[in-house]
C-alpha cells in the first residue's frame, strides 16, 4: 500500500483495542453504573478494560457467577449453574433442570396431602426449575458478555500508574500538577525509595509514584480533576505482566550466577574442582535460560478510563460478534 493508503488505515484502527467483560447486556458504557460490576476501583474511579481478552473474560466469568449466587434460589441461578456445569451446553443443562424438576415433582406428589407446612416450599421450587428451563429454551443470555472495544486515545495520553510524576510526559505531569487540590494541607507520600515524604499537594516531587498519587487523595475527586485537566484516564500493568516484571529481576541474578560460575571455572586447577565447576556453568545457563523463557511473555496493560470519558469508547464487537 502506499504512505498515504497506510496513514487511511491508521487513520481508522483504533487507537486502543481492549475488552471488557461484564455480567450485564448493554450497548453503550455509563459511567453512572460504576460499582455494579466488581466495584474494587482499586486503580481509579473509572470504567476498566483489558489489553488481554482473557483477563476480560476471567473477570465476566467470576462477576456474572457471583451476580447468579446474589440470589441461590432464583430461576435464573439454576440455570446459569446447570449452564456453568455443561459449559454452557444448553441440551445438557436442560436435562439436568428436568431431572430436578421430576424430582421435586414425584416428592411434592407424595407429601403435598400429609404436609400441608412445607408442600409450598416445594411450589415454588417446582416453579423456579420451570422457569429454568423456559430460559434456556429461550435462548437468555446468562453467562454475562465479553465486551471488545476501541478506545479513542493513544496509550501515551494515559496515566502511567506503574511509573512517577516525573517518568511521565512533561505534559501529563504539569496536567498533574495543575489538577491537585490547592488546599495546602500536607500529606504523607512514599516516594519510589519507600521514604516517607510530607507534602502539600502543590508541591510533590518527581520521584513519588502516580499509584500514590491516586490513593492518597479521594478517588472520585482526582478521577474528575485530572478528566477535566485533560487527562482521559490511566494505564497500569496487568498481573500477569506484573510478574513477567519480576521475571526480569530472575534473569538479571541468573545472569550474575552465571558470570561467577564461569569465573569459578577459569579458576579451577584440578580435575574436580573443573568437573564441580562445569556441573556450576551447566546448571547457571539453565537457570537464565528459563529466565529468558519468562522474560519472553508478553507485557499486557489495563486501562481506566474516566467519568465523562464515555464518547471515547465505542463498542465493535459482543462474545466475538461485530456489533
């Protein structure tokens, strides 16, 4: 393609593709239903995706079983557990429901004259497994959705959670600055040594990390103040990528166990102080080798973005399909 038909198609990816997964349908994010989901805000107060679909979909998963165990009794719970047993085979979970359904059926037949006290709870439960199975004959979604997005920001206008006010863009941190309350109260942050540091708000140092930054004021406050500096939210590093970050730290200690083995070697002078040594050099270049294989895996991010943000993200796909 040429430059200019290569800059057209730029032009038209999106600037961040992520995914969201939720226990709910909906068509459009809104930012006043924050907290129907997870509801941690660990990060900032905002509306999360993932760069990983499987981090997305781990999360609809884990939400849409709890949104179902909020109420045990319900028809729509036995019917996302039968759902969740078969993986979401709906003939097999239907089986399962007739099963118990006949069940609770033969028992309510055989007691329903000489227990006039509990024959109700058997009622309702006859009722529950019929709705059940009317639910999954019909189709309902149950098993939550995964949500695939564009984000119209570049990764670069984002916070970096992961990193200080001053590792960030000289832009981002004067929006930084320019959005703290100007309240002159001091404050307690911990700057990227771990030194416990007293500061006012507008006067915090390069080296202390946004992630103090975030938690230290109110979170909602500064979401907004740093929206309305110019800041459309915040990137941070997954878990999985958490780790891969120690991974680098393996590699760099391997690399220094490899280093004094070889040293060792070359200083050997009998034949089993260089067997001893070998066996050292052998077992050091094993170990940067499974650093290496760590250290390999991909670096993924999450992404927050903030009340008022809501027109940058547009919805291009559920469970796979384009919408």
């Amino acid at each position: 393609a040429s430059e200019e038909g290569q800059e057209a198609i730029r032009t038209l990816l999106p600037a961040i593709r992520a995914f969201h997964g939720s226990p709910y349908d909906f068509d459009r994010f809104d930012a006043t239903r924050i907290g129907t989901g997870e509801g941690g805000q660990a990060f900032g107060h905002g509306l999360y995706f993932a760069e990983a679909e499987v981090v997305a979909r781990t999360y609809r998963d884990s939400l849409t079983s709890a949104r179902a165990g909020t109420d045990a009794t319900s028809s729509e719970a036995a019917a996302q557990r039968a759902l969740d047993v078969h993986g979401g085979d709906r003939a097999k979970a239907r089986e399962e429901i007739n099963s118990n359904l006949r069940s609770v059926t033969r028992t309510y037949e055989r007691i329903k004259d000489t227990r006039p006290d509990i024959a109700p709870n058997y009622v309702e439960q006859i009722r529950k497994y019929e709705d059940a199975l009317r639910l999954i004959d019909e189709g309902a979604h149950l098993q939550g959705r995964l949500y695939e997005v564009s984000i119209d920001v570049e990764p670069e206008q984002l916070l970096d959670y992961d990193k200080t006010l001053g590792e960030q863009s000289p832009e981002l941190a004067a929006a930084v600055r320019s959005a703290m309350p100007k309240d002159g109260v001091p404050r307690r942050l911990l700057n990227r040594s771990g030194r416990v540091l007293e500061v006012t708000a507008d006067s915090i140092p390069d080296d202390v990390k946004i992630e103090q930054i975030l938690t230290t004021f109110d979170r909602r406050a500064i979401s907004e103040a740093l929206r309305e500096a110019g800041i459309p939210g915040i990137r941070y590093l997954d878990q999985g990528s958490r780790t891969l970050t120690d991974f680098q730290t393996e590699l760099t200690m391997a690399e220094g166990l490899l280093g004094n083995a070889e040293w060792r070697l070359g200083q050997a002078k009998t034949e089993a102080e260089k067997a001893a040594a070998t066996a050292g050099v052998e077992s050091a270049r094993q170990r940067v080798k499974q650093a290496q294989d760590k250290v390999a895996g991909k670096v993924t991010s999450n992404y927050v973005i903030f009340p008022g943000g809501e027109h940058l993200i547009k919805i291009v796909a559920k469970d796979g399909k384009p919408v």
